[in-house]
C-alpha cells in the first residue's frame, strides 16, 4: 500500500519526504522492523521511541511517523501525538476489516472472559462462525493464538481481524481493557454490542482513582461507539451508563432490570435459573456455579437476544459451555474434598467466588491467593480481609510477584487478615504452598487456588517461569 493513501485520513503538522513509495508493513517496536515497514514514534510513560531513530533507519524502515523532526533521511510525518495515530493507521492498511465483522465488546472489572465464551458458545449453537480475543488468547476457526494482552495492540488487532473476516468470521467477541480504552486502541472500531459487567477495585496503580479508572471504563459507551448497550443494572457505574449510552438494555437481580433471573440453584456441579430475557421466561442450566456467573450469562443472553438469537439456541449455547479455563474451574476432587482454580485477583473477585464456595462447602473452606507485584498495593490488605472474612483458614502465598519481594506482597496482604484474628499461614513458594494446602484437605472442604486462573507462567524479576495452578494440583494428588 502507497504511504500516500496510508496517511491520507491523519491530520497532520508537516511532511519531509516522499510519499509516493510502497510500505510493506507497520511496526512500533524497533526490535520487529522489517525492510520497507513505516515505523510509528511516540512518546510513553517510560520509554520515548523517537530516541532509536538511527537503529529504526539502519533496520530497514523507509518512513516515519512521528511527534517532532528527526535526524533522518527516512521520509517523516509529524503530526501532534503518535500513539493516537496507531488505531487509524492499523485499520487503514489491513483494510477496514473491522467492517466486514461483527464486533461484540466487552468491558468491566471482572467476567469480561466468561461472557465472551458465553457469546462464542451461544452463535456457535446458531450456525455462525465466531472468535473470541482476551484474557486466554485468541480463537477463531482451527486456529489458536497465545495470549499477550487482554486487548491486544492495535496493529496486531487488526491483522487478527484482518484474518478473521478472511477465514469467514461473522461475530467476534472481544474483551476490552480499561488500558486499550486509556491508550485509544479501539479507535474507529464501532461495535455492534458493548457489554458492561462491572466495576470494582483494579488497576489504581496506573489510573490512580476509581473515579479515574470508571470514566475510562464508561468511554466506551460514548455516543455512537456502540449500537447497542447491555449493562449491568446492579452496578454503580451500570446505572450512569444506562442513563447516557445508545439503545441500552439493563440486566441485574437486585434492581429493575429489562432481562433478570429468578428461582436460582447452586450447586457444585453448576446453576440453574429461569431468566426473564425481554417478557419471555425459560430456564437456563450452567455447567458453571457462582451467582456472578449468572449475571455473566445474562448479559449474554440479552446480548444474543438483541442479535436475534431465540431463547432456545441461547440455552443450548449456555449449556454447551462446560467451563472456561480458571474461571472458578473444578478442578480436582482429593479425600471427597473439592479443589477450585479462578482467575479471582481483584477483592470484588475474590469475595465472590468465596461468597458462593462458603454456601456449598460442607467442611472448611480453604482459600490461597497472593497479589501482583508492582500493581496496585492498596488492594492487598483488602484482599487479606475477603479471605479472612469467608474462608476458615488462608494460606497466603506467591502470584507474580515481578520486580517486588514475594514476603513484602505477602505481609501487605497478612495486614489485612490479623484485625479478623483468621488463621493464617504464608509460604512463599506458590507450589509448596499449593501441596501444603491440598494435604490439609478432608472430606466436605473446599480449597479455592485464587490469583493465576488459566495463566501458565510466575513472573518473576522480568522472566516468565513456566506455572500452572491446574497441573501443579495435579502432580500433588497424582492424577
């Protein structure tokens, strides 16, 4: 594509250079450029690209975008702020390929995963072709992708979407974080649906306020971003957003709500309830417990439902669902006790995934968990409260403790458990701890593992150690 035609939707300050030259690619990061690429500069938070300008040219790159002239003969753009051109630029050379899709967002502290396989499952069950972007990685076809980001950048973004509406993709549900919003990652994309589950404690080491990280939260439903609105009616934030977004629709169960759930079961082995979607009841089975999981799948519902999927084929989708990698996943059974791994590492999270545990648990319930290093501090000590509050004995332990020392992390939590008089214990090493929990195990308990859910890996100064609760759980109870 002609870097003419490239840039030819930016506003822009001044050009040096020639335009009329073919670009073979997009690149943001030095170490990843190839020959005949138009590299974007910006200035971030730590870093400031603009300064490897000599290592961006010798590498290969032909042309420039960038906040300011450079030393160079490479063709430059200047314009005002460089990451705000990334979105724009990413959409324009993989072709618009949002516009081909059908593109279902999904934003909020917590059940962002959950609902997006929910949505997957239920179009599936409808005869469409879909893929899901988030959390556990990107899936569409026969195809799999790791997982970097929750939402990821936007020049990848659009060469997945790119391939997606290739491979035949119709619907693809995405997880948006409350980072990608920040960063203007999404910029340009209209979603058919945005779906809002929650908001709650996260995230305060970089947005610094709640009030902070709501506002980036509610931009999503800026007029005309969406088509739709499915919000959650039973969240603070839910009820702002209905009041300003286009065409919402309210789900919830303590306040009056256009889709909400009546009669609801818990059991170990799943949920059930009859839902009210828009006037029509019909009764929902989930493979998956927890009352949080029934609000997940109603905003599913009322999102399939908008889409006009009928009822019957959102509860085959919903059925069909069996569990979503560390989402409160039953995970082993060792001495007739349960053990659960969740993704749980927020202490809204981790208060609900205990409230529904401590209601089935006919033993002791047990919970471990630790907190992220360099992450928000202030939520530890909270944490150590959930847990001290619900669970009968917390084993306090390491999760991703990053450039931070594991037993500082551990004793911000302990903080928070000593005003409960809980007992307690700390171990340092996550799979010691994991072992030394499971050998406490009888029959009737509950052990919930909380923090890493379906990560594979322990960040640990900078290095990603391979981890994963599920098979280190298994190796211990020899299965």
């Amino acid at each position: 594509m002609k870097l003419s035609d490239i840039i030819s939707k930016l506003e822009i300050k001044e050009i040096s250079g020639n335009i009329d030259m073919e670009i073979g690619g997009i690149s943001t990061d030095s170490r990843t450029i190839k020959k005949g690429d138009l590299f974007i500069c910006y200035t971030g938070r730590n870093f400031d690209s603009h300064k490897r300008i000599a290592e961006i040219s010798s590498s290969g790159a032909v042309a420039v975008v960038c906040e300011h002239r450079l030393e160079t003969d490479l063709t430059q753009i200047i314009v005002e702020d460089g990451r705000a051109q990334i979105a724009k630029i990413a959409r324009i050379f993989y072709g618009f390929a949002d516009k081909n899709l059908k593109v279902i967002a999904v934003t909020g502290t917590n059940g962002k995963t959950t609902t997006t396989y929910m949505l997957a499952e239920i179009f599936k069950a409808n005869g469409n072709k879909v893929g899901v972007i988030g959390t556990l990685g990107i899936a569409y076809g026969d195809k799999f992708i790791s997982p970097e980001l929750t939402t990821p950048d936007p020049l990848y973004l659009h060469s997945v979407l790119s391939d997606m509406s290739l491979n035949g993709v119709q619907y693809v549900f995405m997880e948006v974080s409350a980072h990608a919003l920040y960063f203007n990652k999404l910029d340009g994309i209209h979603f058919e649906v945005g779906i809002f589950t929650n908001c709650t404690q996260d995230h305060l080491d970089f947005f610094g306020s709640m009030k902070d990280y709501a506002n980036c939260k509610k931009s999503m439903f800026e007029k005309g971003r969406c088509s739709y609105a499915v919000v959650n009616s039973d969240d603070e934030l839910g009820i702002e957003i209905l009041k300003s977004a286009d065409n919402a629709v309210s789900y919830g169960i303590g306040n009056p709500a256009d889709v909400f759930a009546i009669d609801i079961c818990e059991k170990i082995d799943g949920t059930t309830f009859v839902i009210n979607l828009f006037d029509e009841l019909y009764e929902i089975k989930l493979s998956m417990l927890a009352l949080h999981n029934v609000y997940n799948a109603m905003a599913a519902a009322a999102c399939a439902k908008i889409l006009g999927v009928k009822t019957s084929v959102i509860a085959e989708g919903l059925i069909n669902l069996k569990k979503v990698s560390g989402r409160l996943e039953r995970v082993a059974n060792y001495n007739g006790a349960d053990i659960f791994v969740d993704f749980a590492h927020t202490p809204d999270g981790l208060e609900k995934s205990l409230q529904s545990l401590k209601k089935l648990c006919k033993g002791k319930l047990y919970c471990l968990f630790g907190c992220g290093g360099n992450r928000d501090r202030t939520k530890r000590p909270i944490m150590g409260a959930v847990a001290a509050k619900y669970a009968d004995f917390c084993i306090i332990t390491s999760d991703n403790p990053r450039y931070e020392e594991p037993f500082d992390i551990i004793s911000e939590i302990v903080e928070g458990i000593k005003p409960f008089g809980a007992k307690y214990v700390t171990v340092t090493e996550r799979d010691v701890a994991t072992e030394y929990a499971v050998r406490l195990l009888e029959k009737g308990d509950i052990l919930l593992v909380a923090g890493k859910g379906g990560e594979h890996y322990q960040d640990i100064m900078g290095i990603k150690h391979s981890y994963d609760d599920n098979t280190v759980i298994k190796q211990i109870i020899g299965d």
